[in-house]
C-alpha cells in the first residue's frame, strides 16, 4: 500500500470520527420486581447485573431549534447496587445506584419476613430518577457545538407473586415509563438553542427468587419495548440477568 493511499485513509477516518461525536445515554432494561414487602425495620443491600441500552442521541439540524433523534441503540451489561428497607409492614422505599428511587404498597399477602407455602401477593410500585446527565462536542456545519442533556424517568409496576415453596418465590410485574429529556445547545458563533428528547418504556418482566438464609439469588427475565415520540427509531429487548441480596 502506497503512502499517499494510507494518508488518504488516515484523513478520512479521522474526518469520520469528528463528525460522529454525539450525545450519549444508558438505559437499564432489567428490573428485579419483588412483590413481598420486605416487613417493618427489615430490608436488604444488593448488587446485580443489567442489560442496558446504550443510546445516541442526534440533533436534527434541519430544523430550528433542533429536536434530538434517538438512533444506534446497542445493548450492553452493567453493574448496579443499592438498598432497600420496610417502612411499615407492607410499604417499602429502594436506593440504588444509578440514581433509582422506588416506593412500594403491598395490596394482598404476607410480607416477605412473614411468607409461607403457597403465599399470594399483589403490590403496586412508583418510582423515578436520573438515568444519564451528558456533555460532549457535537460536531456539525464544520462548527464544534457544545451540547448538554439530563435524561430523567419515572415508572409504574403492578407486581404479583406466589411461593410453590417456602424457599423460593416466583414473580412477574408489567410496567410503563416515562423517559425525559431537557438540555441545551450553544454553537461557536454563541447561538443557543434548547433541546427536548422525550419516549417511553413499556414491557413485563418475570423472575425467579431463592432465600438461603440471610441471602437471597435472583434472576430476571425481562421484555421491554422502547419507543420516542419525535418518532426515531424505536426497538423491543429481550434481557436476562441476576442479582444478589443480603437481608436483614
């Protein structure tokens, strides 16, 4: 290969790799849905893993101000951890990292420090928080734009459940969630335009839980459809993954 074809090749790719600098985002696809309430003064700190979807998003900039498309959804895996604690008998709150905060009222059955053979129960769950806060250069017009975004969510679960043994609980939730997203764009002639990015995940989940003790094994089935609103590409996933609790 001559020297002038591989210069040529070298400045094509770098030309290639200044103009896809994008605003970027994860979502958490798996959701570990738990109908039993943990019980008044008992909770758990877990860690899991979690399909995610990593998201990129791009400014239309045929229109003005420009609106964000959402395209190159690829899956990947991810760490999380957080905690979760019994308020009262049937009403939990979880912390988790990424920022996550959820609330759950138990409706019918026994709660988990509680639970026999053959335990029925239906629980209703709310939560939201920060899924990505991002910044990068966004090249365009031959202009190297500045662009910011807080992509937010907040869901609704109906969860239900049922014990075959006392050890081991099956369960399965649908869910719906709202996805947000407000940020700015300023250009290097200082004109600054707002960017909205707005969509929704939708989907059912089902999982498998196994009390040992102090420790508890899950694994999570999930299916979740996600959609936008400005009408860019949108994908279904199928997920699997596992987690780890110790309660107390």
């Amino acid at each position: 290969m001559s020297y002038r074809l591989t210069f040529l090749i070298v400045l094509v790719s770098l030309f290639l790799a200044s103009c896809s600098t994008v605003l970027q985002s994860r979502i958490r696809l798996n959701r570990f849905d738990n109908p039993e309430a943990h019980g008044k003064g008992h909770g758990e700190f877990f860690a899991q893993t979690s399909r995610t979807v990593s998201v990129t998003h791009v400014p239309n900039i045929d229109e003005d101000p420009p609106r964000l498309n959402a395209v190159d959804l690829k899956q990947r895996h991810a760490w999380s951890a957080g905690w979760g604690h019994g308020l009262m008998e049937r009403w939990d709150i979880q912390l988790s990292y990424p920022w996550l905060l959820k609330t759950k009222f138990q409706i019918l059955g026994s709660s988990r420090k509680a639970a026999k053979k053959n335990n029925f129960s239906l629980s209703l769950g709310l939560g939201g928080g920060l899924m990505e806060s991002v910044a990068d250069d966004i090249e365009f017009d031959e202009d190297s734009n500045r662009g910011e975004m807080d992509l937010q969510m907040a869901e609704a679960s109906l969860m239900l459940g049922w014990r075959p043994w006392e050890f081991m609980l099956l369960s399965g939730s649908v869910f719906t969630q709202d996805i947000s997203g407000k940020g700015k764009l300023q250009t290097e002639t200082d004109a600054k335009y707002k960017l909205k990015q707005n969509g929704g995940t939708g989907g059912w989940s089902a999982g498998l839980h196994v009390f040992m003790g102090s420790f508890i094994l899950s694994g999570d089935y999930t299916r979740s459809d996600v959609r936008w609103s400005n009408g860019a590409k949108h994908q279904s996933y199928d997920s699997f993954a596992g987690r780890v609790a110790i309660r107390y």
